[in-house]
C-alpha cells in the first residue's frame, strides 16, 4: 500500500481534508511504534545483513542510520586475504580490553552504542558481517510504499486517524501505543518464522 493509497482509505474518517505533513507525520509515528515493539520482541521484520570493510590497523566500524543493534547469539563474521572462509568473534570479555598492544587477526568484538570495535586490532584488510536489527527509512512521499509487505497496512489504516492533532503536533499516548502494540503482537505471534530477504545498502 503507497501512502496515497492509505491516505484515500482514511481520509473520511477526519472529515475534512488532512494537510500531507501532518499526514506524514502521522504515519511515520505509527511506523515508529510498530518497529519499537517488533524491537522488543526480537522479530526478524527488523533484521538485515550489513557487511562493511576495514582497512589494515582500522579497529572500529559504525552501524548505519537507523540501527538498532546487533542480532543476539549471531555475532559479527570476519573474514581477509588469508581467513578464508573466515570466523565468527566472541564479546570481547572487559578484563581483556587493555591487553592487547599489538595488531593480529581479530578474535573478539565490542560494542558500544552504534560503534562495534574487533580486537586485537586487524593487520589486514577484514570484511565484517553482521546480523543487525534496523528501523524502516522515514516516509516522505505520498508515492513511498509502507514497509513490512503489507503485513501491518490494517494497523496503519486503524492507527494514523486515532493521532491526536494539535497545531501540527502529534501525541503518542499510552493508550495509542498499547493501542498499536496489541495489534502488532497479534499479527507476530501468528506469522510463520521467515527468512531474511534483504541487505541493508553498503
């Protein structure tokens, strides 16, 4: 569904015509609170593949916009000219943090906010993959599509018009989020496990 499409379904419901920012508005709010509870439940509708590369004594990589951190228990993947077909790393236990001096091949990994750091420091170039959790991009457009294939169109149709607008500014209540989250809830704990089908852009 485009936001064209969902902005003809509910328009008769503010029985007046609605202005396209607080339209947008509206809709990224909902987006948002869908994608923090599927956050919550850990659900592969936010994962994505990320693979960055680092240069020789380079140690450290930042997630993209809109990460939300890494899959649990799948942890980063490296591999260089030499590691092939690579290695997965461990958390990096802290006592160990201020042992390493010198560079080698990566055995441990560290993250801290959005910034995940390999230990010891690479001596070669090393590819990096992930498995993160990452929001959907910010709608702009009454011809963007909404995200998540269609699985949660019913809960926007439902949710968008129940924004309180106040001089163009949107109030997510309790009531609104428990409002959301029910709905998402139902339609996760009924949806089969599927596999990843998309790779977050380099």
């Amino acid at each position: 569904m485009t936001l064209n499409d969902l902005l003809i379904a509910i328009l008769p419901k503010y029985g007046d015509e609605l202005p396209t920012a607080t339209f947008l508005n509206a809709v990224n709010a909902v987006q948002e609170v869908i994608a923090q509870r599927l956050w919550l439940c850990q659900a592969d509708l936010l994962r994505t593949s990320y693979e960055a590369t680092l240069a020789a004594e380079a140690s450290s990589l930042s997630l993209p916009s809109g990460s939300l951190g890494l899959v649990q228990g799948e942890w980063p993947w490296i591999s260089t000219a030499e590691l092939i077909p690579g290695r997965s790393l461990l958390p990096l236990p802290a006592w160990l943090r201020h042992t390493f001096t010198e560079v080698g091949t990566p055995h441990y990994f560290e993250l801290r906010g959005l910034t995940v750091t390999l230990y010891p420091t690479p001596d070669a170039e090393t590819t990096v993959n992930l498995e993160i959790y990452s929001r959907p991009v910010t709608l702009t457009a009454l011809t963007d599509t909404l995200p998540w294939d269609e699985l949660f169109d019913r809960v926007f149709v439902e949710a968008v018009p129940r924004f309180s607008v106040a001089g163009g500014m949107l109030t997510v209540t309790p009531e609104m989020e428990s409002f959301i989250y029910q709905r998402v809830d139902l339609l996760v704990n009924h949806r089969p496990a599927k596999a990843i089908l998309w790779r977050h852009p380099a």
